[in-house]
C-alpha cells in the first residue's frame, strides 16, 4: 500500500489511515497525462472545506466514511482541523469515494443550498461586512480559495446589464464537474440571499454539462431558466443588484477580515513546510494553556533559537502564527454562539475577559461581542443580541 507523493509533506500529523487497497477501489480514477506531469495537483493547499460537509452529510445519514480516506495517511477525524491543507488530488479522489457511497442524485445541491456565512469564516465576515453586494461578491469570488473551492471560479461582465459568477473545472478534469458546481452555485446563492435578501433571484444558469436525471431539482433551487450543454458555467443575475447595500457594512472590520484572509492565502501559495504546520497544529491544540514559543519548540525537539530560525525561512514570526490561529478560533465560537464571552476568551488562553476584549478588537477590529451580534443577524428568524443586555457576557 502506497500513499499518493503528497502525503507526507502536508500536515499536521502522521496517520495510519490505510485500510483497503486503492488499485481495486473503483474511486480511484488513473489521473490524466497532464495532471500527472504537474505537480499542482498533489500540493496540499486546498482547506478541506467541501470534504467537511460531505462528512456531516454522510453522518447524517448513517453512512460509514472510513473508507473514504484510505491510503491517503489521513483519518476522519482530521477533517475537522480548520489548519488542514489536502491536495486536489486527494480532495477528488475522497469526493468521488464518498459519491459513490452516498449514492444519491442532486447531493451538490442538498449541501450548497443548507450552507451559511458561517460556513465562510473570515471570508463569510469579510462579506458581510462589505459596503454593497458587488463588493461581496467581488471578495468572495478573489478569495474563493480560502474556503477549498475546488473550481476556478472568476467575476464576468455579460454585458452593460448582466454580470456571472462563472466556474471552470481546473486541470482539464470534468468528472466531478457536475457535483463541484451544484455545491458552489448553491450555497453562492444561499449567501447572497442571505446578505441580499430571498428576493435574489438570478437571470439564467449555464451548465455545460448534459441535463441530468433530476433536472428538475435545479430549477427548485435556482427559481430560474437552467440551460445544460451550455458553453460555460456560470449564474447571470441582474447587474443592479452589484448597488444593493448591505446592513452590516463595517469599513474596518472588513479590511482586518480580508487582512486575514489574504495571508491564509498567502500561506498556503508558499506550500507551507512541515515546522510551520506543526507549530499550527500544536498551538490548536493547546489554545487555552497559552502556550510560549519556548514550549513549542521544547515539544519540536527544537531550540527556540532554531524555532525561529526555521519559522523565519517561510516568512513567519510565532506571535503573528498564534495570533491568527486565536482569532480564527474566537470567530469559529462566537459565530456558534454557545459559550459566554469569558468562556470564549478562556477556550484560546485569556483568563481575562477584558484582555481578551482588546486582543480580539486588535485582530479583528470589532469587539467580541459585535461578532456575534452580526453573526445572529445573519441566522434566519434570530436577534441580534443588544450589546447592553450582557455587560458581564
């Protein structure tokens, strides 16, 4: 049993993930020549953002995904590690595994249409701070990576009235076209209803892929003309909308949003070493010890000297690294919504809640409690929580 040539290079932790044999798996397709000449495909820079909700959505229904990762050194429980990067490779072949065992038509769809900002992270409050819609769908469409989309997707002016969100498969590979742009095209349009309003509706869609059986599951979706065998993929809508104000428009929040979302990407484009992953994962790990660089390094084998040194050469200081994986976290709690400020605070090493506060307002430039605020604002049918009401929260 052989890994694919990226799997030791990407993570967070070895894994003995290596149930069944791949060359009698009927999911693992023989790449095509010009994949296999480049090596793109086996970088591990993509978030494992699709292969999550494929996870939920096979838990859902009782159906075991074990098999889905196997020979690829990696376990199921990973996926839910917001610092894991896969390759697209590997993202495909566990896509096709688990549609096969899914086994359902239209299962794009179902998962598009049920994702939130939330979904988003720090891209979904980059957008729902944004001043207009344009501007949303501007920033959404330039960091499409931050979220694992597996297609290349690009903002299209049609003409003086119409604009589109327009896909491509990438790497000339078309088999998993059909689920990758029901899943992106679904929840695009979830979140624009959810920033714009329900009455979004787009113009047309184009597929250029033949009508499937459950043709009829798209137009339920989309509420509007779906031509397959098109020359592109995309959704058209009504260039007006490009001016629709948003109610959460915040200037600053938006800028320290995007600040963040521009140096994941940032990172990850540099292929991320095997140090810089592992002090990710270990402060992930330990965010409520407050762990100090003399500590990680100490569990590296490392001096902190060295530490440094090494972090240095991929362009990385530790208090930037543990400072972003903090936020990302405190965002990750808030937008849950469960766990009082305090508690949030305690969970990424703060025994202060008003340290935490001005950390928080640091990174984000938003108090902690303004996050929330928004993120419940953005849940159908919940209030926005009064930042009077719980001083002490």
């Amino acid at each position: 049993m052989h890994a694919l040539p990226d799997a030791p290079s990407r993570r967070r932790a070895s894994s003995t993930g290596t149930r069944g044999t791949m060359a009698n798996d009927p999911g693992m397709a023989v790449p095509r020549a010009e994949i296999h000449d480049d090596a793109r495909p086996t970088r591990a820079d993509i978030p494992p953002n699709v292969l999550v909700h494929l996870v939920q959505y096979a838990a859902a229904r009782a159906i075991d995904c074990t098999g889905w990762f196997a020979g690829l050194g990696l376990e199921r429980a990973q996926i839910a590690d917001p610092g894991l990067r896969v390759s697209y490779r590997e993202a495909a072949l566990i896509i096709r595994r688990a549609l096969e065992a899914i086994a359902e038509p239209g299962v794009g769809l179902r998962i598009g249409r049920h994702e939130t900002l939330g979904s988003f992270g720090l891209l979904g409050l980059a957008m729902m701070t944004s001043r207009t819609f344009g501007e949303a769908m501007r920033t959404g469409i330039e960091h499409h990576k931050v979220c694992g989309s597996l297609l290349d997707v690009t903002f299209e002016i049609v003409d003086e009235r119409t604009v589109a969100l327009a896909a491509s498969p990438r790497f000339g590979e078309a088999a998993l076209l059909p689920f990758l742009a029901e899943e992106l095209f679904a929840s695009s349009l979830a979140i624009g209803r959810e920033l714009a309003g329900p009455a979004l509706r787009p113009l047309r869609v184009e597929l250029t892929y033949a009508a499937p059986a459950h043709a009829a599951d798209y137009a339920e979706v989309f509420r509007c003309e779906v031509r397959f065998g098109a020359r592109a993929n995309r959704v058209l809508i009504d260039a007006d909308w490009l001016q629709h104000p948003l109610p959460g428009h915040n200037p600053l929040v938006s800028r320290q949003a995007l600040a963040l979302c521009r140096q994941q990407l940032s990172r990850d484009g540099l292929a991320h070493g095997e140090t810089v992953a592992a002090v990710e994962r270990l402060l992930r790990s330990r965010l409520g010890e407050h762990p100090r660089i003399e500590e990680i390094a100490r569990t590296l084998n490392l001096s902190e000297r060295s530490l440094r040194r090494r972090l240095a050469e991929s362009g990385r200081v530790f208090r930037e690294i543990h400072d972003r994986v903090r936020a990302e976290r405190a965002l990750e709690l808030l937008q849950a919504g469960v766990l009082s400020i305090a508690d949030v605070g305690s969970e990424i090493g703060f025994q202060d809640p008003r340290e935490f506060r001005r950390a928080f307002k640091r990174w984000t430039g938003m108090p902690p409690q303004a996050a929330r605020g928004m993120a419940a604002a953005s849940r159908p049918g919940r209030a926005v929580e009064a930042p009077a009401a719980h001083p002490h929260a």
